[in-house]
C-alpha cells in the first residue's frame, strides 16, 4: 500500500492497517512484527538514470560503495537496476511524457549567490518539490514491486482470507481467496508487516525480509539508515517457547537482530518496544486567562488540542472503558483550567465531569471518538484497497465499533429531524460518501454540534437531580440499609476525618496529603531482586515482585532492609521499562543465607507511635482525665494522630491490650480506677468500628454515592422517614409570592445567576415568620425532563434551560422552606425521580 504523494491520501490510512494487523495477530496470538525502514536522505540520494533511463556510471554508486564498505565482488549486483526504457514509461505513461521527464533531470545547473560559475546536478532531487515527490514514488515503487516479488518466492508474505465482496461492505459471505498485504508505505518511510504461528519462525521471517529489503534500496542506490531510532523492527514472540528465545533475542540495553544479507554483511537490525505538549504548551496564555471568553477558547480548544489529542483516533478499536474513562479525566482537567479564569480549579471539583465539559462546550471523549472514526471511515471508502479491507476484515473489531458509530449518527440526526436519511444502514453510508463525500463531512459534524446540545441538556438535567438529591440528605433523608453496599471495607484517616470507599482511595490520599509510601517501595532497589537474583525491565516490575513474591519480601524483612523509593507513577523521570524488552530474567550463581522466617508485614505492623503515647498515657498520666468520657476524647486524640489503614488499627489495638495484661500481671500497684479504665478501653478498641469512631461523618456509610452520577438511581429508594416537616398555624398574610408564568415576574432566572438576592429562600425563612406564607407557583415551566425537539442550536434550547434551572431552583427552595418550619403552597411542582 503506498499511499505517500497521492492526492487525498491520509497517513491515518497506512497506520490503520498496521494497527488492525498488530491487533488481528494479538487477538489470535499470533507472533508478529513489524520492519520499520528509514533512508538516509532519500530524496538527495536518487539515481536519475534510475527513473529515465540510460546507464550508470561508478561515480553514482561510489557513495553507497563508500559508506556501507561494499565488497569488489558484489559491485556488479548494483547495476541490476539499470535500464534503457525510462519507468515511467513502463507505468504507463506516453513515450512524449518520459521524455520531457528525461528533459528536466539531465544536464540540470545551479548557481550560488553571485558566484560566475555554474553547477551541474548528476543526482538527487529538491524534498518538496512536486516532481521531486513524483520521481521519488517511481523509483520506490519498483523496489517494492521487487520486494514483493522476493517474498512471494521465498514464502515471506503474509495471507489473508479475502473475497472481492467484501471491499467496503460487511462480511456476509465466505472467503473465496486470500490477499497478501506486504507493506505499508508513505513517501520514504515503509512498514513491512510478518507474522507466523511460531516465535522461531517468525525470526528466521524477520531476518530473511530485511535482508530482502536492504538489499534491493541499496541496488537503487539508497542508503538503509541503520541507527538506533531509525530502521527497527517491533516484535512479539508468541507460542512454545517464545519466553525461552526472547530471553536470547532481547538482551543488552539496545538488542540487535544480526543478518545475513550478501550485500551489507555487517549490518544488523535494532529491535525496539515502540515507535502530548500541546494544552500546557498554549494554557497560561490562552485557555485559563480570564479575558478570553468561553466560546473563544471552545473554538481554540478544537483547532489546537482535540486534533492533537484524537489525532489517529478515528483507527482504534477495542478501546476498554478503564481507557475511555482515563482520557475523559484528562479532558475535564483541561475545560476546569478554562473555565478557571485565574481562579483555584479546586472550587470546580465539587461539579459533575458533565457539568464542566457542557460550560466549556467541549464535547465528551465519547462523542469525539465517534466522530473521528467517522471521519476516517470516509477515507477508507474513497480510498479502498484490497489490502487495507483484508486487514479490517482480518481483525474485525474496528468494522464493529464503526457500525455502532453509524448508530450513534442516526441518533443524533433523528434529535433535529424525525426524518433523517437511514445513516445505520451501512450500505447506505457508503453509497453516499461516494456520491457526496464533502456532505458527509457537514452530517458529521452536524451529528457532533446536536451531540454537544444533548449533552449540555443532560448535564444540567444530571446538576438539577443530583442537587434534589443532596438536599433531601442533608434534611435527614437515607438509603435503605438493605440496598447493596458498593464496596465492602471502608477506610477512614484519622488525621482528616475523611471515609473512603476502600483502600485504594485511602491509600492514594495518604500518599498525596501524608507522603505514604507502599512499604515494598523500600525494599526494592535497582531492577534485581537481591533475594532470588530476578531481573525485571523496571523498578516497578520489582515492586510487584516483592508485592506478591512473600519468601523474598519477608527475608528481606527480617534482614532490616531498606533503601530510598525511587521515583514511582506520576513523576516525569519515572522509567516505566516499557522500552526494555527482554523478559524477566533469573542471575546465575550463589545466593546469600537469608532468614525466609515469616514476617509481620506493614498492613499488619502496629504502630509504634500510638503503643509509646498509649503508654505514657498510662504510665504519667494518672489522674489527668477526671471522667470516662474525658478519657475517650483522650485515648481518641492519640489514635487521631497517625494515619493508618483499619489493619493496623487493629494490630495496634491487640498488641496494646496484649502489653496492658502484661503490665499488670507484673505489677499490680496502680490506681484501681484508673486501670479499670484502661481495661474496659482495651475491650472497646477491639469491637469498635474505627471508621465510625474516628471519621467525621459519625458514621460508616452504607453506600458511598456520587452525588451526580447516582443521585437517578438512588433518590426512589430514599428513606425519608427521617425527615421532619413541622406543622404550623394557619397563615395570616402572603409573606414572599412567585409565579413563573405571570406577565412580569418577580424576578428572571438569569438574573438571579448575578444577584443572589432574588432568590434567597434563606433569607425568606428568616423574614417571613411562621404567620406568612409563602406562594411558588411554576405554572408554565417545562414539565418534562425529555430532551427538547427539535435540536438545532444553543439559541432554541436556551429558554428550556432556563426553565429547568428554575424549576430546580424552585424544587429545592420549597422543600428547603417546608424543613425550616414555614408554610408553604406550591402550584404544579413535582418532584421527579
């Protein structure tokens, strides 16, 4: 497939079919590699004689002869290219075209400045330049033909089932033949693709192509770039035996692959493990300056980082949720820093991700994905290929993800029209990108401004929920306790007062607020285990080692190991080893005595601290708390101090009462009360729920909720048995009275956004007494929750939003008024759930 210099041919083409291979053969577990190519100066290098015809001379190879050392006795094999018919004519073209070609290479000059004299140009051609891209895409595609040729012969290529009906269309029928895609190429940078059901094969594979390749660019006089970075190849050994030969194949900090091509004897191949600046780049100065409007930077969001961030987006299938949820924490990372306008982002953290992504009207990483492989499915119809559409159909998942996106399209155009084209049907889809390429691009992005609407409906629909919600819990209302906890164990900090779900939340909070540090961190130092002599790619791959390796971790435990953390997940220098690609690997030779003796580890460790404060709470503080609940709040102050997972807790707890029964076997001459306290506080700490006792809350949470993500789900099954709304005497007078739907209200919804005053139910519970009523009406508000239709632009939503944003408003400031012991009557305002 090469596609470089061709008009309307995106590079995103040439990485998708790599792509869907490398996934195909993982899905299938399959050994697989990838042969990246790069010419020295390509374009300065090429033959002219090459391209027009007519002999070589020693002096146009006396370049490559000098650099690659090339032996006397090959010389002769560098002439094969040399030819009396021009290939340009060969391709195709008129005897009167190749001449004119032939016109403007030859006797070509140059001058300098003001230099008289004259330069002749024998080779090379000017990057850039169109007849320079068209001389260069000839001569490559000769060696490509040839290359495919070799592989062919030697049983190199790759074989995909194919059926001719399958081009562009789904798979309904079976394969009739196979299809042998080789390469993929763009100007001078080529991608050749190998696989093979075993890891030896595929190496002999491997060596064999490259070979092939090689030699056939240095018979045209271009010169393979060998270098680190530059010609590579990308492996994954799969099948018997393929950890046994990584381990030969991936040594050395740079591995290299040794071939044995006749031509370049002494060259070698560099196997390599692979082959995001711009919001921090262009954020102090545009995106969270306060003088630039929202709409403005919306605007440069999409032309400087959305083609950043999703560029090649449109060619990825089988994402998981984990990955999607990732990329959408970094987007709404980026709209809090534009919605910011010099202020602390932290006050935007108590909105839904919705919410922020809806103010910045930055659509959500699922509407862009969508959109983006649309765009690409565009360009993989207008330019189809046997080859790419064997590899789709090959690897399967990215046709399926893009017929959801037609789905999707649909969708959205049926929320603007009720009559909209049939967009799922794919062979609809297809006919009208060929037909009318340039209006699928506008239904497109047409599909992505309604997206953006409805999402914008959504979020505020989600803000007006997920408030009610809040409300009603603060007011005293609960969830069931027989509804299904989302996790099993909470954790609390006894430094904050904080509850978390589990303790993965606590251990993330008291590594950012408390600078805790995975205690294994200490004990792995380097990549090698000391214990065991393992080798691991990283000092990562160490730490889980010791996480789950229980003998290495406890002898070194018992030796009193331990070093500084080096630099984890996070920092900018931190080595992820995703580079280094040999294996887990074992040392040989003698291993040191070591003591595999079980060992405490630290989630079971009491602490130190608290065993030293409890007892000189004992020892020297007699006398000092003058009632059993002053002494609590003391024994509570000391468990307050330290922040610890419940694990520890309870080893703190048990190994005190263990030292307290010790003591006073010992020695009994203390103050009776005053053991008696300590005794009865023994037992409590070993049945006391520490989440319940130290957190702030006074309580552990049944159900941890998101306030906006949940508050749909869970406000039906609210208990408000709890909630007290008072009677009261009948009113006297109208004390506030609104109506939404009078000629001249009160007040308008978007002026209370800037005058807080207009509507301060506070302020109303305070003035009115308990002899004035109080009269909300919203008669004449919207009174369904369903998206708007039809959906067409910002403008033909804005007064439904305003009405939501009321109703809201009015929802919450009735049943706010209702708990704080006033009267209330409220006309056709339901409570939705």
């Amino acid at each position: 497939m090469q596609i470089g210099g061709r008009k309307g041919q995106p590079v995103q083409i040439a990485t998708h079919a790599i792509r869907a291979f490398q996934k195909a053969c993982v899905d299938r577990k399959r050994s697989w590699a990838i042969l990246f190519v790069d010419l020295r100066e390509a374009f300065h290098r090429v033959v002219r004689p090459l391209i027009h015809g007519g002999s070589l001379s020693d002096e146009h190879l006396a370049g490559i002869i000098k650099e690659i050392g090339l032996p006397t006795q090959s010389i002769h094999r560098l002439y094969e290219y040399a030819r009396e018919q021009s290939l340009i004519q060969e391709a195709g073209a008129s005897t009167w075209t190749s001449q004119v070609m032939r016109e403007f290479m030859e006797d070509s000059w140059v001058t300098y400045g003001d230099c008289p004299q004259l330069a002749s140009v024998r080779a090379g051609t000017r990057p850039g330049d169109n007849l320079a891209d068209l001389v260069f895409t000839f001569l490559f595609a000769e060696i490509l033909h040839r290359v495919r040729e070799q592989f062919q012969r030697r049983g190199l290529s790759v074989h995909i089932p194919w059926n001719p009906e399958w081009l562009c269309r789904k798979k309904s029928t079976a394969a009739a033949a196979t299809c042998s895609p080789v390469d993929a190429t763009w100007m001078d940078d080529l991608a050749v693709i190998l696989t093979d059901a075993t890891a030896q094969g595929l190496l002999a594979k491997l060596k064999a192509a490259t070979c092939v390749t090689l030699e056939e660019c240095l018979k045209a006089a271009l010169l393979p770039n060998l270098r680190a970075g530059k010609t590579e190849a990308l492996v994954a050994l799969y099948g018997p035996g393929s950890n046994t030969l990584a381990k030969e194949v991936f040594r050395g900090k740079l591995p290299q692959l040794p071939l044995d091509s006749s031509l370049w004897p002494e060259a070698s191949l560099g196997l390599a493990s692979c082959m995001q600046r711009a919001f921090n780049k262009h954020r102090r100065q545009v995106f969270a300056s306060p003088i630039v409007r929202i709409a403005e930077k919306a605007i440069l969001f999409t032309s400087l980082i959305e083609s950043t961030l999703y560029y090649g987006a449109g060619t990825w299938s089988g994402l998981r949720p984990a990955d999607i949820a990732r990329l959408q924490s970094h987007v709404v990372n980026m709209a809090r820093s534009m919605l910011s306008n010099g202020r602390k982002e932290a006050d935007l953290c108590h909105d839904s991700h919705h919410s922020i992504l809806a103010a910045a009207r930055i659509p959500t990483v699922s509407t862009s994905l969508h959109v983006e492989r649309l765009r690409h499915f565009k360009a993989t119809v207008l330019k189809a290929t046997d080859e790419l559409w064997s590899l789709l159909h090959h690897e399967a998942a990215w046709i399926d993800t893009v017929q959801d996106s037609l789905g999707w399209l649909q969708e959205r155009h049926r929320c603007c029209c009720s009559d909209s084209p049939p967009w799922a049907d794919w062979d609809f889809a297809v006919g009208f990108i060929r037909t009318s390429p340039e209006a699928w691009k506008r239904t497109v992005n047409r599909a992505k401004y309604i997206a953006t609407l409805e999402e914008l409906w959504q979020a505020e629909l989600n803000k007006f929920k997920g408030l009610a919600f809040r409300a009603f819990l603060k007011a005293g209302a609960c969830l069931p306790s027989n509804l299904p906890p989302r996790q099993s164990a909470h954790e609390v900090c006894e430094i904050c007062g904080v509850v978390f779900d589990d303790l993965r939340a606590w251990s993330h909070h008291a590594f950012k607020r408390h600078g805790r540090l995975n205690p294994v961190r200490r004990l792995a130092q380097g990549t090698q285990c000391a214990v065991c002599l393992a080798h691991f790619r990283s000092n990562k791959g160490l730490c889980n080692h010791l996480e789950y390796a229980r003998r290495c971790r406890h002898a070194l435990i018992n030796q009193g190991f331990d070093c500084i953390a080096e630099l984890g997940t996070g920092s900018r220098k931190f080595d992820s080893g995703a580079r280094v690609l040999l294996p887990s690997v074992r040392a040989q030779g003698p291993l040191l005595q070591w003591n595999h003796a079980p060992a405490i580890d630290e989630q079971h460790l009491p602490s130190e601290r608290i065993l030293r404060d409890l007892e000189a709470l004992f020892c020297h503080d007699v006398g000092t708390c003058v009632d059993w609940s002053a002494f609590v709040d003391r024994l509570q102050s000391i468990f307050k101090g330290e922040c610890l997972q419940q694990s520890r807790l309870k080893a703190t707890a048990e190994q005190w009462t263990q030292q307290l029964h010790h003591t006073l076997d010992q020695d009994d001459d203390w103050n009776v009360q005053w053991v008696s306290w300590h005794l009865r506080a023994a037992r409590l700490l070993q049945e006391v729920d520490f989440v319940e006792w130290l957190g702030n809350e006074g309580c552990t949470p049944s159900l941890v909720t998101s306030t906006f993500r949940d508050a749909e789900t869970l406000t039906p099954w609210l208990d408000f048995s709890g909630v007290i709304i008072p009677t009261v005497p009948a009113p006297v007078q109208f004390g506030f009275c609104f109506s939404a739907g009078a000629p001249k209200p009160q007040w308008l919804h978007c002026r209370a956004g800037t005058d807080k005053e207009c509507f301060a139910c506070t302020d109303w519970a305070d003035a009115a007494g308990e002899d004035k009523l109080v009269f909300l009406s919203g008669a004449g508000l919207r009174g369904s929750f369903s998206l708007p239709f039809p959906l067409r632009s910002f403008a033909s939503i804005s007064d439904q939003l305003t009405q939501l944003r009321l109703l809201s408003d009015l929802v919450r400031g009735a049943f706010f008024l209702w708990t704080s012991h006033l009267l209330v009557s409220s006309q056709d305002l339901l409570l939705y759930s």
